[in-house]
C-alpha cells in the first residue's frame, strides 16, 4: 500500500465492543492507509447484540482536545460520528467555526441497530440547524433521512426528495443509503441541484452493526487524500461491500466485517 502523509480528525462514541463507534472508524482509516487522532465524545456500553446505556464526555474537555490537535498539525478530512448530547454538538459546531477544517463528514447516528437512542432528543434541532449547514458530507440511512426531514421514506423518489430537502438546511452533499428499503442496493447522492443513483451489490447480511461508521470513514480517507466527491463515495461503497462479502468469524460463529483491506491491519 502507498503510504500517505494524509491525517483524518475522527470524533465518535466509544463501543467498547468494537462493532461500531470510533475503534471500527480508525480501523478502517488504518486500513485505508492514513493516520487517524480521535476525540471520544461519549462512552457507550453495548455489545454486539445490546444496547445498555451512554455516558457523554464533558464539552470541555472535547473542546480542548480539538483545539489541541488543530493546532498541533495538519487535518486533511474529519469524521464525525455519534454525539449524543446538544452540548456536544455545539462545541463541535464552534470548533469548525474556529479552525473551517476540509472535508467534513456526518454520519448523523441517531438509533443503533439494536435500539440504542444514540442522540438525545434535545439535540435533533441543533444537529439540523447549526451542525447540519456546515457539513461537506452527510451520510443518513433512510430512518435518520426521514427523522431529519420529518417525511416518510418508502421509494427511491422518496430519498430524493428527501436528499433535497436536507440540502434545503445549508448541507453541501447528501447521501442517503438504501439499505433499509426491502433489497435496495442503491444510494442516492444529492449534490447541489444534482443527484446520482449509485448502485451496490445487494450483500445478504450477518446483521453487521457498523457499517455506517465504515462508510462515512472511508469517505473521509478518500477526500483528504483529493479524490472527487463521488469517485469518493464509489470507492467507500466498494470497500464495504468488500468487508461484508468475506467477513471472519470468531470461534462462537460471529461475524465480524472485515476490514483488513488492502492488508496492512
Ligand atoms: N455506537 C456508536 C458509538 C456509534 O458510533 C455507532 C455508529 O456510528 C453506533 C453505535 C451505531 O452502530 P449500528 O447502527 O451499526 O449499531
């Protein structure tokens, strides 16, 4: 693998299990071939298959945190991930202000797939109002693009429609995944008055919990290393498909996405 002097800023929630949250973001960064730092903004306790409850981090310390690796070094893209908390959001929101770093993308966790409320209530306002605007790339599944918009999303129309209306907030790219439509492969990238169908490989599942935070972070590699946004989302989509297709299996028989790339994790 090539090696890059490229560096992604990752801030997520910690899962302990290491099925999703910021330890699957910097795997994949890794695995992509660029360094990470990483700003924990909550500690989670789940597993695989639970959800049990979420401690956020203080707004100072994360504030300083960022403030810190801002100022020590050069960022070429950042990740964010799960926030939980209004506070959180709002540092974040006063962090971009302060440093306009490039190439940020949102994947806007709302619910886990075991059923975990990964943001609190009070926050939704300020994710779309403040947050959302200031976004380069917003990754929503079609349950957190229709708790975004406040619409139903059941076709392909449906995510369009909805793709714009998030754009409608200040938000520059939008992709919203299919994956939750029965057998959908397709994506739907909203950018400016334009949108795209990017179409998948339907991969049978193993109920991976993860995938999102894969995907985000892997579009998060390929700006900073200068890729045009839907080579990009291309590549990104390809190197999950690859870690679902072959994943590895513990002794009890679970799966695990395989996210050893191109070999170097
Ligand atoms: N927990 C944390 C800390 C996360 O960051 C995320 C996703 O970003 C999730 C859980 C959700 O993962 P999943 O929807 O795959 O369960």
């Amino acid at each position: 693998m090539s090696k890059s002097n490229r560096r992604v800023l990752c801030i997520a929630g910690l899962d302990p299990s290491g099925h999703a949250g910021i330890i699957t973001d910097i795997r994949t960064i890794n695995s992509l071939g660029l360094s990470c730092c990483g700003v924990i903004t909550v500690l989670t306790d789940q597993t695989r298959t639970s959800y049990h409850s979420s401690h956020p981090v203080s707004s100072d310390i994360i504030m300083e945190q960022i403030q810190h690796i801002f100022e020590e070094g050069q960022i070429d893209s950042v990740k964010i991930g799960m926030l939980y908390s209004a506070g959180t959001a709002e540092t974040i929101i006063d962090l971009i202000d302060r440093y306009q770093p490039p190439n940020i993308v949102l994947d806007p966790v709302l619910v886990s797939t075991t059923g975990g409320e990964l943001l609190d209530p009070d926050a939704i306002n300020i994710l779309k109002e403040g947050l959302i605007p200031k976004i380069d790339v917003l990754t929503p599944n079609i349950p957190e693009a229709e708790r975004i918009t406040g619409n139903k999303i059941s076709a392909i129309e449906d995510m369009i429609t909805a793709g714009k209306n998030i754009a409608g907030l200040g938000c520059r790219n939008i992709l919203i995944k299919g994956g939750h439509l029965e057998e959908n492969s397709i994506d739907i990238l909203v950018t400016g008055n334009d949108h795209y169908k990017i179409r998948g490989e339907y991969v049978p599942d193993h109920e991976f919990r993860g995938t999102g935070c894969v995907l985000s972070s892997a579009i998060a590699v390929n700006l900073a290393e200068g890729m045009e946004l839907q080579e990009a989302v291309i590549g990104a989509k390809l190197f999950l498909e690859k870690a679902r297709k072959d994943p590895v299996f513990d002794d009890a028989g679970t799966a695990y996405l395989n996210l050893s790339g191109a070999g170097s994790d």
